[in-house]
C-alpha cells in the first residue's frame, strides 16, 4: 500500500474536511448522551454472555433471555440485570447462574435491588464473573495476534468472500475451497430475518433461508476450520459476520468470545432496512463497538447499502456524511482508526456517461478523507441483471476502481449476484477477475494522478461540500429528526417507532454494568 | 403454412450452435474432458467441442463447451404464459398510485395465527426486499403498517379498518395440519363480518410456500403468491387489481 495516494490528490480543502468532522462530531453528541444513559434487553443479554451464561430451554429460548425477561418483570431493567442478578445468587444459594436462570424462568425467584454492603457483594462478584469474559476476549486477541505474526497477514486490499448455505456442515468445506482459491476473508452470511429475531439460537444449525444462523456454536466451528486451513496456506483467513439487528451487543461478545476477525456493525442499518427502533439502535451499537474495541475486530460498516435504494450519484454524499458519523460513533466507542472499514459501493447505472470516472471520484474521496480505515468496497448489485457476460465485465471495473484509489476490502463481485446463487464456478471465475487485476494493475495507484481540475477531482470536491451541507442540517435539526426524514436510503423512520422500542430503558441512578465499567476504564 | 422452425443461431442461418458452461465434480484432467464431452453429446451436442477446462479445486473441473444442437422449435406451438397482470417498475407503480388514488395506497401485513415466521412477510415488506429487489416500504406511494407475526385475524381486520386498508396481505409458512388454509379462512371470515358495508373491502392478498394459486377463490382471497414471488409483482399486481376494480365500480 502506497502512501502517495492517500496524499491530497483531490486538493480536498482541509479546513472544509475538519469542518466536516467536527459537525459530525456536534450531530452525535446527543445520540452518544442517549446511549450513555440508556441500556436494552440485548446489552443486559450480553452482560450475561460475558459472564458465561450459555444454554436455552426446551422452546430454544436461551437462558439469558428467561433471566433478563424475569429480572424485568420483578424490578425492571433501570438497575441492569448485574445488581439483581448476582444479589439473588448469593442470597439464594443458587449453584451458577444457569441453575438461577432455570429457577427464575420457572417463576421460582422474586429478584429485589439490593443495596449498601449487600449492593457492594453484589458489585463485586459480577465484576469479577464479567472479567473472566473480558479476560477470554483479551486471550483470542492475543491469539489472533500471534497467528497473524507466525502465518502472516496477506496484503491489501483484502478479498471478501460470501459462503451462506445454511448449513454450518456445508458453510465449512465451501469457505475453506473458498480460503485455497484466494480469499482472504470469509464471511458466513445469516438466515433471513435473523436481526429481528429477540434471541440469539444455540448450536450447530443446519438449516437457514438464504444464509445460515449467527450462534455461538457456529461461529466457534468456522473459525477452528480456518485456523485449519491458514496453517495450511500459511496465511492468517479472516472470518466476518453480522453485529446487527435486535441481538447486536449479543452477537459482538459471541464474536469476541470465539475470535471473529470483523464484524457488520453499521450505527443506522438496522433503523434504515430493518425497522428497528432508532434508539434501541444507537444504544445497542454503543456498547457493541466497546466489544470490537477491547476484542481487536475491525467493523465494517453498511453505507453501501444506501446506493441499493438511493440514486448512487443523487445520494453520493450520504454515504460520506453516513460514514463521518459511524466513525465519530466508533472512535467515542473506543475504536482505532484501522478498525473502521468504512464501507461504499460501485453502483452507479453503467449507462450513465462518464459513469467509471464518477466512481473513480467517489472512491478517491473517501480514500483521502480516512487514510488510515481499511475501507470496504462493495462491487455492483443494483445493475447487475441478467446478462451474466456484461457483469463480469462491470466487475472487472469494480475491481479495476478499487485497485486504482487503494481500497482495503474488496468484496468479491458475482456474476450471478441477484440471478442464482453462486455456482462454485461463478465463484473461481470470480476470483480469477479479481486476481487478474490486482495483479495486471499492481501499483497502478502510484500513476493514478486526477488532474487537479479536472472531472474527477471536481466531483470529489462536490460530493464533500454537499455532505458539509447536509452535516449542517443534521447538527441543527437533530440526527432522529434527519432519520425521520428519509435522509438515509430514502426510508422515514421516526424516533418511536420499529421495533424492539420497548427493550429499552433509562439507567437509574444506580445502574450497574460491570461490562461497560471494565470496558472503559481501559478504553 | 408457413414455416416457422427454427435452429439456434451461432452465425450461419440453420447452424444450430450453442454455448455452454457447467462444472463436473470429477478432478481436472483428460478424463474428466472427456467426460465433458461425453455429458454435452449426451444433452444432444453433435458435435460437442469442450475449448476450456480448468480446475476449480481438487475435485472440479470448469468447462465451456461449444456444439451443435440439432433441436428445432416449431414456433406455432410456443406457449406464451403471461400473468394477468403486466409487472411494473417502481417509478410507474408509484405514478399509477398517485393518479389512481390521489393518495399512498395502504397495505397492512402480518402473518396470522400460530404461525411465527415473518421470513416471507419481511422479504416483500421490509425495504431490504428480496431478490435483489427492494421491498414495498421502498415505494414512495405506499404506506406499509408490518404488523408481525402471530397477529389474530380479528385484531388484523380491526387494524385494517382503522388503517384503511387498500390491502391485506397475509403470509403463512407453517402447514401442519392444513393452518395455512384454516389461518386464511378465518381472515376472509373476519373481513366479511368486520369491515364496514360502506367503503370498498380491500384487497387480500395471500403468499407462502405451500400454496396453490388457484385456490384463490375457494379461499375467498383476490390473490395468492406462491414461493419465489417478489414484492415488485406483488406491487404490480396491487395497482392492476385495484384499477380493475375502479373501473368494474
């Protein structure tokens, strides 16, 4: 990776940048306010998580889900779960905390709020139970750390690679063929409609619709069987899933408990194409980005999905102000700048004029405006139809684009994408594109040099302004206000409404969470 | 009579040539070529030309194939099956509502009864759709109210009213014991009881992956969508249905 391209080709004003910056940074302030004093369902699920709590009953409903639903209905959530949780395993002589859940789900436990030195005792040993978790996170950084140095971490950009068959069995041959034919990242897409489920299943599954279900089970399988086959290629593979929906702060300690490498977790996805609660969303994406943060995982967030819904070009500079936002959320979270993939997307109509300079412009700009993100680049889905000939052509651009303005993730584009799904041949041909021009084009970013008033620097100056603008508006109106609107990927969402509204709750005075505590003071 | 039989075209008239791809779970080496070539003659290419080969594995091989094919279609006895309905871009559906109606068309959802899977609700409601294409929240001229799952028929008629539903739409999954159908009647039921004598009854809509779309009417449903059906031909069809009825009116 050059740095000469990060440098200010696009003669991008800086002051014009840092003012791009701090309006973001003004906009967030009071979302980040809501979320300090606010949890949900899921961040008291998660709690329980670190603390080793696994299993489900009879109905598959996990035994975090029964202790936090009877914790509520006895004193509420405004303590967090932590204080009555660990009060009534003292007091009640419960032998662990499944045995308690068990108890309590069967209506056999009256939780109370415990306070003075029985508060204390109370404290003390939920820290000390949310440590052990934290501490298992803290080893499989370690762990991934030392494989990355002994195997070695492949050169950027990165190629992102999509398995989903629904069947775990099935998802581990398909990503390790996937891991030899060159990729350097998998990703298990999930079962449709898993982000609106309230719960996280347990165990292997095998059978999702169109992907295959985020579980702890899951996840540990897919990673043992690419340390496998990265000891085989002598090359760290990487694994990826989604920290979204109304289970996100569940599925980030999954994700840190059985080392994920990266991690989906975008700060509006879910209010945008999901419909779920706005507030819920921002709170819940707090304490998520704490998870990655301690745990070394880089996030990639979801801009590209926008463009999907937006006119690539109208909208261009959503997806800039989109990403100013998610970085500011993340770095207040705790994240560094090279655990921020930022992502966009190549989709603007191939049948506009100058359509490869108008992304050439779009791709630079983000480049130069966060040097220091592993940006993710997702390749063309809204035109791709069912000429498959001319879609492997519009993928080599993709690819050719994201070589040129040094992309850091690169997702594989389909032929087939919105047609079938992949054949393992539209994979390796796939592949072979991808190759073929990270390796025809190596370096060509080095002679990449837009004239300085020419279309595509003018464009990249032009998208920058009207995100300054539209950051104005947002910082004035409010960024609730601006979702409501349809701001983003056209959608209206209010404030009060989607779901999972009511899995959130204002802190009480005494609110404990020893996960969050633990996690900032070392933040 | 005039003859209508045609060859496939490569670029002589008459010449019969295709082009094929397809991979074969044999490793890479002359016998799975001729494997390959074995598999096209078999699916008629005479000859069949195998120029690629390659890899993908250690356990498949890739190939194009050329050849020619000696099918001929008579065009006389192509069959064109069209739906009732022509399928609309998003832009001409949102136009047609406007002049349609002068107002966004409402469409209530939920899956009714004990039935707890929204996969199918979500993937033609939800904005991010299916198949590649986005779902009825995406149209500016529709107001989508997703009730969820497991709603009662009563509640959803009564939503329905209060909405003022131009249409229902009422997706099942689970078929144990025929629910699907029973869950489809007792909606049909409620909205004959409860909606008011006074304004148009609105559309229902009914999709799932076990249903037979001619059982429609037996259902006392206007429509029923079977597995693979995206929201843009469930938009399409609500405009059409809804304009047939304007001028039947």
């Amino acid at each position: 990776m050059t740095d000469t391209v990060r440098r200010n080709l696009l003669r991008l004003d800086q002051r014009t940048v840092r003012r791009a910056r701090a309006l973001a940074e003004r906009a967030a302030a009071p979302v980040i306010e809501l979320a300090r004093t606010h949890t949900t369902t899921s961040v008291e699920r998660a709690v329980l998580r670190l603390a080793g709590l696994t299993g489900a009953d009879a109905e598959g409903i996990p035994w975090v889900n029964r202790l936090v639903d009877a914790v509520a209905a006895d004193v509420g959530l405004g303590h967090g779960v932590a204080l009555p949780v660990w009060h009534e395993l003292r007091r009640g002589g419960h032998t662990d905390l499944a045995a308690l859940a068990q108890k309590a789900a069967a209506g056999g436990v009256a939780f109370a709020v415990p306070e003075g030195r029985e508060r204390q005792s109370a404290v003390t040993a939920s820290r000390r139970a949310v440590a052990r978790g934290i501490a298992t996170i803290d080893r499989n950084r370690k762990t991934r750390d030392r494989l990355l140095r002994k195997l070695g971490d492949p050169p950027k950009p990165w190629i992102y690679l999509i398995v989903a068959t629904g069947d775990i069995h099935e998802d581990i041959p398909q990503a390790q063929a996937a891991a030899r034919e060159g990729a350097d990242v998998i990703a298990v897409i999930r079962s449709t409609g898993q982000s609106l489920l309230d719960y996280v299943p347990e165990g292997a599954t095998r059978e999702g619709f169109a992907g295959t279900y985020a579980t702890q089970e899951n996840f540990r399988l897919m990673r043992a069987a690419l340390d496998d086959v990265s000891a085989e290629l002598g090359r760290y593979v990487r694994l990826t899933n989604y920290a979204s929906g109304l289970c996100m702060p569940e599925i980030a300690t999954l994700a840190g408990l059985e080392r994920l490498d990266m991690m989906l977790n975008d700060c509006m996805y879910g209010i945008i194409f999901r419909d779920i609660n706005p507030r819920r969303t921002f709170i819940d994406q707090r304490f998520s980005r704490q998870i990655h943060a301690r745990a070394g995982i880089v996030i990639n967030t979801g801009e590209d999905n926008y463009l999907t819904t937006a006119d690539a070009v109208d909208a261009a500079h959503t997806v800039v102000v989109s990403q100013l936002l998610n970085e500011r959320f993340g770095l207040e979270a705790g994240l560094q700048d090279w655990q921020l993939g930022l992502g966009h997307a190549f989709e603007i109509n191939p049948a506009l004029p100058e359509q490869f300079r108008l992304e050439l412009a779009h791709a630079q700009l983000v480049r130069e405006l966060f040097p220091n993100a592993p940006l993710k680049y997702m390749p063309p889905t809204k035109h791709m139809t069912g000429n498959v000939f001319f879609g492997y052509l519009l993928d080599a651009f993709f690819n050719l684009a994201g070589v040129m303005t040094d992309q850091s993730i690169l997702l594989v584009g389909m032929m087939t994408e919105g047609i079938v799904t992949p054949f393992l041949s539209d994979r390796d041909l796939a592949l072979e594109n991808v190759r073929y021009v990270r390796d025809a084009c190596a370096g060509l970013a080095e002679d990449f040099r837009p004239a300085p008033d020419g279309f595509v620097a003018t464009r990249a100056r032009q998208v920058l302004a009207e995100s300054v603008e539209l950051l104005e508006r947002i910082a004035d109106d409010g960024l609730f206000t601006a979702i409501a609107d349809g701001t983003f990927g056209v959608t209206r969402r209010p404030a009060d409404g989607g779901r999972g509204a009511d899995g959130v709750v204002a802190h009480a005075d005494d609110y404990l969470n020893p996960a969050t505590e633990l996690l900032e003071a070392t933040a | 009579m005039t003859m209508n039989l045609v060859r496939a075209y490569g670029d002589t008239t008459g010449d019969g040539m295709v082009q094929l791809s397809f991979t074969l779970p044999v490793p890479a080496g002359p016998r799975a070529e001729a494997a390959a070539a074995l598999f096209a003659a078999k699916m008629g290419l005479d000859p069949a030309m195998v120029v690629h080969a390659k890899a993908v594995g250690p356990d498949f091989t890739f190939f194009v194939v050329y050849g020619r094919s000696g099918v001929i279609v008579d065009l006389d006895e192509v069959e064109v099956h069209e739906r009732e309905f022509p399928l609309l871009t998003a832009k001409e559906i949102n136009l047609e509502v406007r002049s349609m109606l002068g107002r966004r068309l409402v469409v209530v959802g939920a899956t009714v009864g004990t039935d707890a899977h929204t996969v199918g609700l979500d993937a033609i409601l939800n904005v991010k759709g299916f198949a590649g294409e986005k779902g009825l929240e995406y149209y500016r001229e529709l107001r989508v109210v997703n009730l969820g799952a497991q709603v009662d028929p009563a509640h959803l008629v009564e939503r329905a009213v209060a909405e003022q539903a131009d249409a229902l739409l009422v997706s099942q999954v689970v078929t144990q014991r025929d629910a699907h159908l029973h869950h489809v009647r007792l909606v049909a039921e409620e909205l004959a009881a409860g909606w008011p004598a006074t304004t148009p009854r609105p559309l229902v809509v009914v999709g799932g992956p076990r249903f037979e779309p001619r059982m429609a009417a037996e259902l006392g449903v206007d429509r029923i969508f079977a597995k693979g059906t995206t929201p843009r031909e469930v938009a399409s069809y609500l405009v059409h249905a809804l304009a047939q009825r304007r001028v039947a009116a």
